[in-house]
C-alpha cells in the first residue's frame, strides 16, 4: 500500500487548534493513495520543513497546491 506515513491531525496534541485544520506527515509520494479522510487533497498549502538537499528534487505538490518552504535546520550546526 502506497500512502502517507505518520498523517495525523496536529490538534489531537495542540489545545486551541480547531480539527482539520493542521495535518502532519511524511512527503507524498508520485503513486501515493489520496487520503481516505482528508479532503480536499491535495491540501491548499503545504508547509515543507524538508533541508535543503530532500528539496533539491522539488515538492511532489508543488504543481497541484501552494508549497511554503520553511526550512527549520536551516542555520542549524548539525
């Protein structure tokens, strides 16, 4: 089964976030199932904390749907 990992709802661990809202997940894939559940999809934007190298192959949504790049380790010394 080709599919999301680790989709869920951040609100199940945020108080004050409204369901539906805010959804966390690995990168989709080309193959991937659509999400039973989380309509609509694709999402009308995606936040990519992905580093630099995992986006050097772009986002597999970046034709269907707004991609923000926020790119979290960005200054970090790993």
């Amino acid at each position: 089964m080709n599919s999301l990992a680790n989709l869920r709802d951040v609100a199940h661990r945020t108080p004050g976030l409204r369901p539906g809202i805010l959804w966390r997940s690995d990168a989709p894939h080309v193959g991937d199932e659509v999400p039973t559940g989380h309509e609509p999809w694709p999402p009308s934007v995606v936040i990519d904390l992905r580093d630099d190298a995992e986006r050097s192959h772009g986002h597999p949504l970046a034709s269907l749907t707004t991609v923000v790049e926020v790119p979290v380790f960005a200054d970090a010394a790993l």
